[in-house]
C-alpha cells in the first residue's frame, strides 16, 4: 500500500460547480498536510497548510484533514475554467525533520 | 521577488554526457530540495539539503549527486546520463527541512537521448 494515495481524474466539472479533491493516507504519523496546484508545464505552488485535523479556509478553497479516518480533502467552491490544473497533496511528519510526502496529484478540468 | 530560480529550463543530452542543472533561491530559507516528476510517478525527491553544508539522499538517488555550493545555491549534476533520467526535475525551497510550505521552481524538462 502506497503512502498517499490519489486518485489521478481527470474530473470534469462545470463552471460554477463545488469540487471535492481527496487523499488518503496510511501512516499515522503524518501531522502536516498540505495542497499544491500545477498548472501544465510549472511548477507547484502551494494553496492551503494545515496542521493536524480541522478545517481551514481560504477564499474559495477549504482544506479538511481527519486524521481518524486518515482522509484529507480540499473543497473548491464556484469552481472557475482558471482552476483547470493538477492538485497534489502532500504531507509531512514533523516540520522540523521529516520531507514531504506527495500524492500523485488529480488532474481538475472546469469548463465554461 | 524571484523565489526558486532553475536554469536551464529545457536541455537534450545524449546517452553518456554529463550536465549540472542549476537551482538558486532568494528567500533565506535553510533547507532545499530536488525532485523529478514522471507520468504516473508524482513527485520523488532525489536529494535535499536540510541546511548550508548538509545534503541526505531521498527516494531515487542513484545517478545523481548533489552540491549545496552556499545558503542561496544548491545543484544537481547528472554525471553519465540515461535515457531514465528523461524527467522534469524540480527544485525547491523551505524555511525548514520538514518543507512545510515549500517553494518551488519553474522545472527543468530534461530528455536523454
């Protein structure tokens, strides 16, 4: 069984539309999560951290971690053509000695 | 504000030849980072720098070394490549090894003929 697992779409959405991107993930250890967005042919740029469970928003982009269920989501709401990318989660153990570890990422296609 | 900068970002190569794919940051951070990224594969970290004068191998080291040269500079040098080696290879920075809100460059698409 893989670290993270991700499934890699694409999913097809509608402008407009609520998105739901998830992880899951099998070591407990994990306390650091993380969403990056690639646009074809960049690099990823990170859009939301967040430390252990909870929810944290930001704008249109919510990320949620339940480390119960080992599961984290971001949620992207009134999805716009400019959201059309790759998202790759990540995440880490402990900020200060462990790297990242990365989904494969989800292809997104919203269309107009 | 630059952020992680990498040069070159496109390059050929044959079998064989060698080359050092360059990567600078300009936002103090301590620890850097390189990756490849192939279809299918998502991210895999080659080799990281936790801090000026350290580096540790990651995932997929083999073929490569590495050179944290000072705070801002770390690179990657391909000393015999393969045609495996063709891969879009990231760089990135953070302010601690952990990569919490990690930084990345632009890519270098790099294919071995």
């Amino acid at each position: 069984q893989k670290e993270v697992e991700q499934d890699p779409g694409p999913l097809s959405v509608p402008e407009g539309a609520i998105v739901s991107l998830n992880c899951t993930y099998s070591n407990s250890a994990f306390q650091y999560f993380m969403w990056y967005r690639q646009y074809s042919r960049k690099g990823p740029e990170l859009l939301m951290y967040t430390y252990s469970s909870g929810n944290k928003e930001d704008g249109r982009f919510t990320a949620q971690v339940d480390k119960s269920s080992k599961y984290i989501s971001l949620f992207i709401r009134d999805s716009q053509p400019s959201d059309s990318a790759t998202y790759l989660c990540a995440m880490t153990k402990n900020s200060g000695y462990s790297t990242l570890t990365f989904g494969k990422g989800t292809m997104l296609l919203v269309s107009p | 504000n630059a952020g992680v900068t990498q040069t070159p970002k496109f390059q050929v190569l044959k079998t064989g030849q060698s080359m050092t794919l360059q990567c600078a940051q300009d936002m103090n951070h301590n620890s850097m980072y390189w990756y490849r990224q192939d279809p299918g594969m998502g991210l895999r970290l080659i080799y990281y720098s936790a801090s000026e004068g350290t580096t540790d191998k990651g995932e997929v080291p083999n073929g490569y070394n590495v050179s944290r040269l000072n705070k801002r500079e770390f690179s990657l040098r391909l000393e015999s490549a393969a045609p495996s080696q063709t891969s879009v290879y990231f760089c990135a920075s953070s302010t601690s090894t952990g990569g919490t809100e990690a930084f990345f460059g632009q890519g270098t698409r790099l294919t071995v003929v």
